[in-house]
C-alpha cells in the first residue's frame, strides 16, 4: 500500500463537509448532556461494526438490521441508559426514537440509525427522550463539541478527532467522535463510535473498509476485557468532497483507507488513554511472533492481565508477569528466546532477567510516566501486533463497584 | 457412581497414615516461614499435574521429567521466590533442592519432586536453601501445620483439608495443603498443592484419578485470569492404610475418587475464597446451557469479568454485567431465555428485569453477605457447570501494585 500522506487537523464528527451534530441534556442523566445527533444534509452510503456479544441490545439489532441498505443519514444517540437487556419494549423504543429523528429532520425514517449507552436492564425513560428530540434537531451545527459530550458515560474527556487526505485534486476528511470507558475488549468495547466523512463510497466498500480500519483500531484495545452488549461503530460517507465515488481497489481506495485507519486508531487510543480509573495509557508491541495472529494474542493476554497492569500503575518492573502472560495466551512460546523492553530498557533478555544490573531501576523511572510502551519480542518468527490499553487502579475498582455514587 | 460417605476431618498433608511434614524459615523471605517438605515414610506412586502455561518454572520442567516414573516419597516446596524465568541455573538449583533433601532424608534422589512460588525472575537465595534443608529434614512431625504456613506467599491463612472414606474394612485417608492467592485461573492456578493419601493405588490410576479431581476443582477457580508459570499438585499414595492396590475401575476407585475429588474441591474453594483482597466468596453456577461445556465456559466468563466482580464488591446486583458476560462467552446464548438469581432472589427473567419491583433491594441485600451464589439459567439445555471465585476489590490492586511494601 502506498504511504499516504494523511494529516490529523483540529475537529471531530462534523469536521467532513454536510455534516452538522448537536448533544442536548434531555433528562437520562440528572444533570449532564445525554442525547446526541449526528446529520449529513445529504443521504450517505452507510456501514457499520457491532458487537460480537451473544446478548445484544435493541438498538444493536435494530442497526444490524437496518445497515443491510448500505444507507444512511443521521444517527441519534442516548447515554445513561444501554436500552439493553430490555426485550420487546426495548425494540419498540429504539424504532421510536429513530421514527421521532425521522420525523423532525423531515427525511425518510429508514436512513436514521440509533445507539444507547449506559446502565444494562432498564427500560429507556422515553418521555425524555419525546421531549429531548425535537431540541437536539433544533440545534444542529457545525460544531460537534455538544455531540461528543452528549455520548459520554464515565469517559472523563470528550472524543473526538479528525484526519485530511488528498484524492486527486481533492481533500478529503474523515472525522468522528467516541466513547468509553470501561467494559472494553475486541470485538468490541462498550464504545459508541460515529465517523463521518465526505468522500463517496459504494456501500460494500465502505463497510469493507470500515471492518479493516475497525480490526486495526477498536480491535485493539482492552481496558477490564468486558465486551459490552452496544458496541457500535457506524460510519456516514456522503459525497460532498466532490470526489468521484469509490467502487473498488486503486489509489482513492487506498488513500481513503488511510485516512479512516487513521482517524480510527487516533480515537481508539482515546479510549484506551481514558479508560476508567486510568493513570497511565500503556502500547503493547509484540513482534518475533510465529505470526502476526499470534503476536496479537500474546500482546492481548499481556494487555488484559490484572497483574501486568496493577504492577504498571504501581511503577514495578514485574517483567515476570509478562512473560507469564504471554506464555499463557495460547501464542506458540519458546520460553528461553523471549525479550522484554520497558521502553527502551532491556529488562528480559532470553527469558532471563537483563544482566545490566541497573535496569530494573531504570525501567523504574521509565515506568513513572504516564505514557507506557512495552515490547516483546518472541524470537521465533516475523509476526508483529500493537494493542493498547492502560493500567488497573483503585479508582477502576471504586468506580464500578458503584462506591463513587 | 455410587454415593460414597466421604467424611471432612480436622487435618491436612499429614493425616494420612505415613506422611509427616514441616515448615521453616531459611531466609528467602525476611521473616516468615520459607521452606516446607513433605514425607512419606515408605515410597509412593506419584501422581502430578502441572501449569498449562507455555513459560513453565524450571522446578515445574523438572517435576514434569521425574513424575514419568509414577514413584516418589518426598516434596520440598520453598516460597517467596518462584525460581521461574531463571534459565539453566534455576534448574540446576532445582536439582540441587532435591539432592539435599534426598541426601538429608537418606532416600533416593530421584524420590523427591520440588516447588517454588513467589516473584518471578530472580534466582533463588540458594545459601539460604542450603541451610534450611537439614533443619526441616530435622523438623519433620506428625503435625502439618508449619508446612502449610511456609508455602503460603499472599495468602491470608494457611490452607489444608483432609477426608475420609471407607474401602472395604478399611478407611482411607487422602489430606492435603495448598497456596494461592492471585495469578489464579484454570490450567491453573499460581497454586501449589501437595496431596497425600495413605490408599495404595498403581501410578497410571493414580494420575488419572488426580486428573479428575483437578478438573472438578482446581480448574474451576479463577481469582484473576492470570496463569502462573509455577503451577503444580503433586499426589503421593503410600499404600499405609493396608488396603489392596487400586488397580482399575471398581468400587475401591470411586471411593478413592470420591475423596480425592472432596479433598481438591475443599481446598480449591479455599484459594478462591482468600484470593487476593477479596471480601467475598463467589460460587458461579450455570444450568441450562447446551452442556456442560458452554456451561463452564459462561460459568467462567462470569467469574472472570472484573465488571461483575466489582459490581459484587459494592454489593450492586447488576445482572445486566452478567449477561453481558455470559454473551460475550463464546457459550451458546439465546438473550430472551436468560434468568439470573442472586442467592434466592430471581435479579432477571427471559433477559430482562424480574417483575418484582422489590427483587433489586432482596438482591442487594444478599450480596451484603460474604458467601454469594449466582445462578445464571440458559434456558436452553441440560449443562451444568460451577465455578468459584472472588470478588475484585481495592485491595487487590494496591497488593499487586506494590503499594503496600
């Protein structure tokens, strides 16, 4: 694939040219912004990624259902409430939400999608949402600040981000917003993520392209290993960069498929840098894997392991539970060809300790800061992966064991 | 199988007939007990069963040689250095262990197995194994006890059970001692187990029989999903209770296994319920599933999930966590046919909310107590499967981020 010049600018889910958003406080939460809306002034192509959980919310279903018509123009969102676990009722809500969306913007009620994030089994508080509807039209805007707030649960920052590439004589932009933060493994987080963009993609496309983007950037996070019954990912391409539309491989396919890597992974990380209780935003490199399938699997266990990650919040060297970690996540493992870098302080080398005897100190000091990269290198082939994640805390375990409140 | 009255008594490595055992401190930690062993007084069949983990503990690779021959006689065990990720000079202090007990003990070398627990990566303080190793030869008692707190690393309380059957005229005992308390998982835990029976029963019987058990009991507690490279139970049977060798399948082997199988449950359970900073002992159980093995898969994916963990913590019945964890479990899961029940309090029915607008109060006042028990019915089947576990607390993190020392 040919390198792309791709350019992180300022902006977000509105950043893309026909896009407007808005977040209003309708009354899921007692106090902060809770419903959210995301609108192309022209109909898109459409993909989405869901949830891989058994156990799926209405709005999940609904979406999967509805994405079959490559379509789409507005997404609403709601935070404090998953409507998840919630059966019939469920479903009826998510479709009047999308019907109330439909009917104020004035457009065809089968291209509005719908997402919820929040507190599992327990019905939506739909007089709100009635009420809040017609408000979140009414403020439709170029700024998408209000929106990236408005989808927020214990993210503690909004997220959002965006990215310029050039197609031929033209700039394309591909922007989004995201949120966390806990209950987050591959396939996928409890994330809600709308991307929007203004290049013009034929729908079997774009959701080619959002399925390698997702499996390059939400596919790689973890926070507690929890996958969550709303993960979504949705994705609007609505034409007005004047681009000619994109039907297949060649150099705007790529270049667009830069982009929306890009901008995933930028928010992706994110999510991981605001996972709940974090202090520090840890990078698992793996590389020397039999393969790179089996590099993400170890990089994952290492990612996941309570005990890689409490001794990184607590700044110790434990390059043991590394490699126990890595030896127990199902990657083939020569034990005595592995190396352990804390940034770039050798702590293992050949499955031993480092014989600098200075570089457990060392690597202490390194892990003091509040940005982590771990590498591990396998010995045994060419297989390479990054995850990332972030480290456990007291504050992860306060917050969900509900003691904040 | 027939029903067997398998009966808990006071006791523990030590109870069958023939085995005496002792505990010291030699130096590897500070101040506490340090060094055990375990003896028979007549050579054993032997039977072990060793860490899944693909970076195994030098002592482990060594055990893993020595049980092929199906005999033993001693077990010495050392804590606070796992002697793991130590290379060639970790197992020649390995080998070194068991000659000096074997010396000491005047029996054959190849009779005596070794385990290490504790941090991983350092080489063991073998000047201070030297000394040790006479002095618990000298220490050796009917009494189990010492030996029981000199492997503990953060356990809490020191670990032993033992039980009885009849067989025939007679009664055998099996006894046995165990540690955790994090890096505890299946396939399994950071634990070492030594178990002692005085039944005489051939080595490929004898393993198989301990496969079973392990499988009923140390394979179905998780404290952290962390897999340690250390590992091991070790299974001595030295014939002193005068009943005729165990061959083959027959009523003598399901008392055995009746047994043997109590004695692993009792002290599994025991490591879930110490594991580190926990305040509650959880018991899984799932039915309905497809079979049994869905059943364990979801019944496990509960007890790993760090949201339904701290969520118990707090005492909060969400069971909307429990079903996102069962979905997300790889178990065949029909969302509408889920019940929860937290202790006798149905929390969920067909995937949604119990109608019982009081069940959310019942149920937060069961967890409130200190022995909880979730049942999740699939709804789709005859599978059963029961996993213990603890809840994840605070504590936990601050013990392994090294914020206590």
């Amino acid at each position: 694939m040919v390198e792309r010049v791709v350019r992180l600018i300022q902006g977000g889910v509105t950043s893309a040219q026909g896009f407007v958003a808005s977040g209003v406080h309708c009354g899921i939460k007692p106090e902060k912004k809770d419903l959210a809306l995301v609108y192309s002034r022209a109909p898109a192509s459409a993909a989405g990624v869901f949830t891989t959980n058994k156990v799926k919310a209405p709005p999940v279903l609904f979406n999967m259902e509805r994405i079959r018509s490559g379509r789409g123009q507005a997404v609403v969102l709601s935070s404090g409430n998953a409507n998840s676990c919630t059966g019939e009722q469920g479903m009826r809500d998510a479709r009047e939400m999308a019907e109330l969306t439909a009917h104020y913007l004035g457009i065809a009620d089968d291209l509005v999608y719908v997402c919820s994030t929040g507190i599992i089994g327990r019905p939506l508080p739909m007089d709100a949402i009635r009420q809040g509807i017609p408000e979140v039209v009414r403020l439709l805007s170029p700024d998408g600040t209000t929106a990236a707030e408005a989808i927020m649960t214990t993210d503690t920052v909004p997220k959002a981000a965006a990215v310029q590439v050039p197609i031929g004589a033209q700039v394309v932009t591909v922007g989004g917003m995201t949120k966390g933060a806990g209950m987050i493994h591959p396939q996928m987080a409890t994330t809600l993520t709308v991307l929007t963009t203004d290049a013009a993609v034929a729908p079997p496309v774009l959701a080619a392209a959002l399925r390698r983007a997702a499996d390059q950037s939400f596919n790689r996070i973890t926070v507690d290993g929890d996958r969550s019954t709303n993960d979504t990912i949705l994705l609007l391409a609505n034409g007005e960069a004047g681009v000619p539309e994109i039907t297949g491989p060649g150099d705007a396919l790529e270049a667009f498929q830069s982009a929306l890597t890009t901008a995933a992974v930028t928010l992706a990380k994110m999510l991981a840098r605001d996972g709940e209780g974090a202090t520090k935003f840890v990078e698992i490199v793996v590389r020397g894997a039999q393969n790179d399938a089996d590099a993400h699997r170890a990089g994952q266990a290492v990612a996941i392991s309570p005990l890689v990650k409490t001794a990184i919040y607590g700044g110790s060297p434990n390059w043991g539970r590394i490699l126990a970690a890595v030896g127990a996540s199902g990657a083939e493992v020569a034990a005595d060809r592995v190396a352990v870098w804390m940034g770039p302080v050798p702590v293992a080398e050949r499955g031993v300790a480092a014989e600098d005897p200075e570089s457990a100190e060392e690597a202490a000091r390194y892990l003091a800061g509040e940005d982590v990269q771990i590498t591990v290198d396998l010995g045994l082939g060419k297989g390479e992966a990054t995850v990332w994640t972030c480290d456990l805390t007291e504050a992860y375990v306060r917050e969900n064991a509900g003691l904040l409140s």
